[in-house]
C-alpha cells in the first residue's frame, strides 16, 4: 500500500506546475502519477520539471532516439516497466 499520497490537481495554484499537470496528464509523461507525489513540494517538482523539459521536450535530439534511450536505461536497471 502505498504510503504517499497524490496531491489533487485541482489544488495546484501555480501556473507553471498545473501546465506541468496537464501536459502529463495528456501526454502520460512524466507519468501523472509521479507528478502528482512530486507536487506536494513544489521547489521539488520544478527542480525536477525545467531540466526534463529542456532535455526531453526542446532538445534537438529527435524523439525516436530519445525513446530508444528510454528502453536502454529502463533494460540496464531491470525495470519492468
């Protein structure tokens, strides 16, 4: 059972992270789930947020390899997901 619990996003006033809740919420990454424990600290959620959306959503590297590099890291560790 889980032990943290999800931050509703109705309750999340800053702009910058409820368009960071919405764009996960849509697009399923990062997992909205995870978002959702990351947000009951803010500072937290947008150290996190500013480097994964320069990396991940304005890079230059196109999102093919990007995936790839996703399922390589994922293979190294043994996550299952």
């Amino acid at each position: 059972m889980a032990r943290i619990s999800y931050i509703d996003p109705a309750s999340i006033a800053d702009p910058e992270l409820a368009s960071d809740m919405e764009h996960s919420r849509l697009h399923g990454t990062p997992r909205p789930e995870t978002q959702a424990i990351r947000f009951h600290v803010p500072a937290v959620a947008k150290a996190f947020m500013r480097p994964w959306k320069s990396i991940f959503r304005e890079g230059i590297v196109d999102h093919p390899l990007k995936e790839l590099c996703r399922v390589y890291v994922s293979k190294t560790i043994d996550c299952d997901y």
